[in-house]
C-alpha cells in the first residue's frame, strides 16, 4: 500500500520539486517540499485504498491478502479522517505558499461542480470507501486533476504569455475532464438562468 502511495505520487511529485528548483538553481523551501510530500502521500493512500476497498469483496473470495481485505470497512473511518485532516492541511500549506488568487478561485469552482454533481445527480461524494452502489465523486480528485493544473497554468500564462502554448497543450492532451466539466457548467447555467427567467415572468 505504501509502495503503491509512494511510486504512484510522493515520488514523483518529490522529484518534480527538487529537479526544478535545481534546473533553476533555486534553493529547496523545506515547508514547500514537505507539504508536497504529504499531500502527495496522503492523496497516493487514498486512490490505492479506494482501488482495494472497491476490490475488497473479490480479494476475499480468492483470499488474495491486502490491507482491505484483513479490515472491517467501519473501522478504517477513523483513519480515513486522519488521511484527509493531513491531506487538507498540507494542501491548504500549498496553497498559502502559492498564494495564487488564481488557484483560491478554481476551488470555488470546483466545489460548485461537486454540489451541482451531488444534486442533479446524486453522486456521492466520498474519501475511500463507497457506501453503496450509488454514482461517486471523490473528493479533490477533479481538482487535482482539473482545476489546479489548470490554475497554474493560467497564472503562469498572464505572467508570462509564452505559457499558453503549455496551457493549450495540456488542454488538448487532457480534455476529457475539462470537456465534462463545462457540459456541466452549460447545464447548470441554463438552469439558473431559466429560474431567473421563470422569477421575472412571475413579477
């Protein structure tokens, strides 16, 4: 599970961080390294715990050993607290040592989009483990993957304009999530907007 957590994210997140500030001949801001490490662990731990919880049936049927297999559900939701309490607080560290309006905004965004989600939908929105067999959203996952990168990149692009072309590069390799994303955004204001329409007609 560690091994997992860590190739999958602190590692390469870790070298990330220590190549550039070394290619820009910058020293490493220990806070900055350390919280991107924790974060990076704390969100690896929780995608390959969702991976064994979502398995956890089938492993026992095969008596395939992993860590979910040998736990009850209801007792990991302790830990699962513990895991996003580390997780929140090491992204809220990031976040202040960015100190990027740019970044504050798209989270706002993206919290609009999991309640929209969760309303029109009915996704879950959960840490590690399903409930039940109701659609689901993790919890930062479309930010992760989404928003932030995408904030920076826009920060970076108004700093220096070169950056689009990095911008609309990762556009166009990733656009499946940011394509879902606006769908929904185009419904959501279609739906306020006829509220508002359907208010004045009532005036």
């Amino acid at each position: 599970m560690l091994a997992d957590g860590c190739g999958s994210h602190v590692f390469t997140s870790l070298l990330m961080v220590s190549s550039i500030s070394y290619v820009t001949q910058q020293q490493i801001n220990c806070i900055w390294f350390t919280a991107v490490g924790i974060w990076a662990l704390c969100y690896g731990l929780r995608g390959i715990l969702w991976h064994q919880f979502a398995d956890r049936a089938n492993d026992i049927k095969v008596n395939l050993n992993t860590y979910a297999s040998k736990v009850e559900p209801a007792d990991f939701k302790n830990k699962t607290k513990i895991l996003i309490s580390l997780e929140l607080t090491a992204l809220a560290v990031l976040l202040y040592e960015l100190s990027l309006l740019a970044c504050i905004i798209a989270m706002f965004i993206y919290i609009v989009l999991v309640f929209y989600r969760y309303k029109r939908y009915n996704n879950e929105i959960i840490l590690v483990m399903r409930a039940n067999d109701k659609p689901y959203q993790i919890l930062l996952a479309d930010y992760y993957q989404m928003f932030f990168p995408l904030s920076l990149l826009v920060a970076a692009s108004l700093t220096n304009h070169t950056n689009i072309i990095i911008l609309v590069v990762h556009i166009i390799i990733f656009p499946y999530v940011i394509w879902l994303a606006i769908k929904d955004y185009a419904l959501l204001t279609r739906l306020i907007l006829m509220h508002l329409l359907t208010k004045i007609k009532n005036l």
